[in-house]
C-alpha cells in the first residue's frame, strides 16, 4: 500500500511542478504587446487558459497535500 501512495504522491507532485512552471512562463507573456502589470499594483482577472491553470494548481496542491496526509498516517 505504501508503494502506490509513494508512485501517487509524486505523479502528483510532478504534475504540480510542471504546472507552476508553465504559469510562471505565462506570466510575463502579456508585457510583450504593451500591455504590462504596472508592478503587479493592479486586480488581474484569470480567463481562459490562465484560470484554467491555476485551478488545476488548487487541485493539485490539495491532492498533494491529503496524500502526504494520507502516507504520514498509514506508512508513519
């Protein structure tokens, strides 16, 4: 059992790198047109592929984070 919580745990924990990674990469793609943040002073609102994102982070991170929970209880 504890295996398969490992290989879950960082299936996930991978996913949740690599969707961190492609927000950060987006960040800084809207200051090419013009366009940019003003220092992050602002309210940005996330539509698209960007709320997209970052909704799968929230889902990711507490997945993670009940996993970690769930192979403390079990394995500890």
């Amino acid at each position: 059992m504890a295996f398969y919580l490992n290989v879950v745990l960082s299936i996930v924990s991978v996913a949740l790198i690599m969707i961190i990674i492609l927000q950060s990469r987006g960040a800084g793609l809207g200051g090419l047109g013009g366009g940019g943040d003003f220092g992050g002073a602002g309210f940005h609102v996330r539509r698209g592929i960007e709320r997209l994102l970052f909704n799968i982070t929230i889902g990711l991170s507490a997945t993670f984070f009940i996993l970690a929970l769930v192979t403390v209880i079990l394995v500890g």
